[in-house]
C-alpha cells in the first residue's frame, strides 16, 4: 500500500512539472551547469540509481523469501533503502579501521602521495621528475585530442560529400561511430556539435573560421580545442 502511495504521488509530481514547462522567449535567463558539474551531477546521479535499485532489489528479495517463511516482517522500500544505506556506512567504517589497523601494525610503512598513499620503500621522485612526467603527460593528452579532432573532421568531410555537400544533423552526428564522438582519455565525454547551416549572407571567410566541433570544458587546463569549418584544429575562439 505505501509503494502504491508512493508511485501516485511521484506520478502527480512529475505531470505537474510537464504541465509547468513554457515556452521559452528571446533574452530569458537561464540557469546550467558547466560541463565539468554535468559530468559530477551524472557521476552523482549514477550512484544514486545504483543506491535505489539496489533497494529495490533487496526489498523484491526479501519479500520473496517470505513466501516461504510467512513469520519474516514486509519489508518496504523505506526500509530497505535504510537498509542500503546504513550498510554502505558500515563498510565505509570497516574500510576506514582496515587501513588504521595497517598503519598501526606497520608504522611509517606508507608515505602519504597526493591523495594516496605509497610504500616507504619506493624510491620518492623528485620534483624536477614529477614535473617532466607531468609535462609529457599533458602534451601527450593534448595530442591525442587534436588527433581525434582531425579524425572527426575527416569522417564529417565525408559525410559531406556523400550528401551533397550538406553537413550532419545534430541526430545523424550521434549516429557516428562512437570512437569518434567521445573526447579520448579518461573523461568519457560528448564533443559539442553545432550544425551547419548555409547562411549565404555572411562572407565565405566567416563561414570558414566558425567552430563545428568543440570539446566541452572538462580538461582542466583551460583550453578548449575546437574543429572548424575549413577544416582546421586549434584553440577555441569564440565567433559571432
């Protein structure tokens, strides 16, 4: 009776904010977050799916099992979402007394690095090191994100010319194989797709230095590399 509660209520919600949503005019605020809090917000709402499902898993479970043993209490989703949740804090306190336990058993054994932690007995980098590997790290990534920028633009090029020098759509560019679309390293990424459009208004040269493609801000180093119309991959410049 409380699940049913419960779907009713988050049914009534969620139409209500259907029927909220207006038109949006010319010169309205609007309030979004960067790319990098995007990318957190998706990070912190996969978690959470993974917390609700896993209570609705235990909660299916356990009412299972009381088929068989009718003595065992209904457990309801309130219940096994506390039940989820007091766990995870239970094994975070047993993770934190592992590693106090390993540090008072072996004193001075590990050496705090960054934000982990690194045996004593490892010869320690100097900084001169740190900074050159930190140095080829970054022009290596930096590479690799002109590289794929290039590959993107070739695979558009294509496109084009199959299509009558029409360019995609912002639905047939997520058609693209995926190791195209994606920024490459660890930040699993979308590029930024802005469709072309044949405005014969504007000179050709500013249709050339309009950006196609744009990585979204997510890198951390402050630069954004973009794919322009000419085909060219460089800095982000912010056109009109």
């Amino acid at each position: 009776m409380e699940h049913i509660k419960f779907c009713r209520v988050a049914t009534w919600f969620i139409g209500l904010l259907l029927l909220d949503q207006q038109s949006a005019l010319a010169g309205m605020p609007s309030v979004s977050l960067s790319d990098l809090g995007l990318l957190r917000f998706s990070t912190i709402s996969f978690f959470l799916l993974l917390v609700v499902l896993s209570a609705i898993g235990i909660r299916f479970l356990w009412n299972s099992v009381r088929r068989d043993f009718p003595k065992l209490p209904v457990l309801s989703f309130r219940g096994a979402l506390t039940g989820v949740l007091l766990w995870g804090l239970v094994f975070v306190v047993v993770l934190t007394m592992i590693s106090g336990a390993r540090e008072l058993m072996t004193p001075g054994a590990w050496v705090k690095n960054g934000l982990t932690y690194r045996s004593a007995d490892q010869p320690q980098e100097t900084d001169a090191k740190r900074i050159s590997v930190e140095v080829a790290r970054q022009l290596k990534e930096q590479t690799d994100r002109i590289t794929r920028l290039q590959l993107l633009g070739t695979a558009l090029r294509e496109f084009a010319d199959q299509h009558n020098s029409a360019w995609p759509t912002a639905e047939e560019f997520r058609l693209l194989p995926l190791e195209l679309t994606i920024l490459p390293g660890d930040v699993q990424a979308d590029y930024l797709y802005r469709p072309v459009t044949n405005d014969k208004s504007q000179p050709a040269a500013v249709h050339e230095d309009v950006a196609v493609v744009l990585e979204p801000d997510v890198y951390g180093d402050g630069q954004q590399f973009a794919l322009y119309r000419s085909g060219l991959v460089g800095p982000f410049r912010s056109t009109p």
